[in-house]
C-alpha cells in the first residue's frame, strides 16, 4: 500500500500510532471509543487517498495492538568472487535476499533464514553493515515506519531452488546489476554492502 505524499502519511501514521497507544493504555470507556474512532478516519483517509478498499488498509495499516513500533526488514549481502548475492522476484525485479523480521526470530534468526529461503544459501552472519530508516533511502514512501538492518553474510553451502518468493539467484558485480526492486534494494545500497565487504574495519552504519 503505497501514497505518494509523504506529508499525509506522516500525519496518518502518527495518528494512527497516537489512537494505537491510547488504545492500549486508556481505561476509560469514553476514551475508547474516541481513540477507535480516530483510527476508523485515519483508515478512511489512507483508503481514500491510496485507492485500497478500507477493509485492506485496516487489516496493513491498523491491525496491531500495544504501543507501535518500527517493522523490521533484515537484508544480507552474501559475496563471492567480488560479486554480491541477489535473488530475482516474480515482477522480474532483483534483490537482496531478505524481508520482515519474523516475531519468533532474532535479527540473525531472520536473516540466516531469509537466505535460505530465497536462495537456497546456507550461511553465517559475520556482522551488521547498517541499521537504516527505510524512508530515508527507499521509494516509494510506505505507511508503515520500517527499519532496515542489513549484514555481511558469508555463503557455507547450498543451491537455488525456485519457490513461492524468487525464481531466480545469481551474483552480479556493481558494474553489471540487473533492475532492482528499488523499494527493497537500491544500487546505493548495494554499493554501501561492497564498501563494506571490501573495508576489513567497517563500521556499522545507524540512521
């Protein structure tokens, strides 16, 4: 789900984070209702001004309880021979193996798992390239707050198998990269990873 002007799902979120949040702590009843009514119109003007049925909004945007905080999206940048890792999606696009942070599994867990999910690599995570705000360097802005981590992994073994979310792996050099899926991976993001493979003292860069 996806609106272009950043300045109305700045609004929206935080309203949305404020009547999430007052959910969770509010005791009183006519308080309640305020906070769920509020999040009932921030629902309705993100579904207005996205062009998604309400139902679809509430269910991304609206579903969670408790004090909100950033998603988190895990991405691992796997060399060989001074080629990176990316793995080809459905849409033709390519990325860095990766995506959300499963709530039963550690930053490592996740990562480790996303490899090995998507292209078939079973590896080990050597250390942590960057901790990124996702709106900082993505397009386009999404309404979620999502925080980026991105790690040196290194390859251990196993081979690429076709499944429900890549239909293809391969290693390209920075000079050769295929159409990204910019929303996931940029090229400035995969020259940070080589800057970091290269650079035996990286250290870890936070947004």
């Amino acid at each position: 789900m996806v609106v272009n002007d950043k300045k109305w799902i700045d609004w929206l979120v935080r309203l949305q984070s404020l009547a999430q949040a007052g959910l969770a702590y509010s005791r009183d009843k006519y308080d309640i209702e305020r906070f769920e009514e509020i999040r009932e119109i921030s629902v309705s003007i993100m579904a207005e001004l996205s062009q998604v049925p309400a139902q679809k909004v509430a269910d991304l945007f609206a579903n969670e309880t408790g004090y909100q905080t950033p998603k988190i999206d895990t991405r691992a940048a796997i060399f060989q021979d001074d080629k990176i890792l990316l793995v080809q999606e459905s849409n033709g696009k390519w990325a860095l193996p990766g995506g959300w942070c499963d709530v039963d599994q550690s930053v490592a867990e996740n990562t480790l798992k996303e490899v090995k999910e998507e292209a078939g690599i079973d590896a080990i995570l050597e250390r942590v390239i960057a901790i990124q705000d996702r709106e900082k360097h993505n397009q386009p802005v999404s309404a979620h707050k999502i925080c980026k981590i991105f790690s040196l992994c290194q390859a251990k073994g196993g081979h690429f198998t076709k499944n429900l979310e890549t239909i293809a792996s391969g290693y390209f050099s920075y000079d050769s990269l295929p159409e990204l899926a910019e929303a996931k991976t940029t090229k400035e993001q995969i020259a940070m990873c080589f800057d970091a493979y290269k650079d035996k003292n990286w250290k870890t860069l936070i947004d």
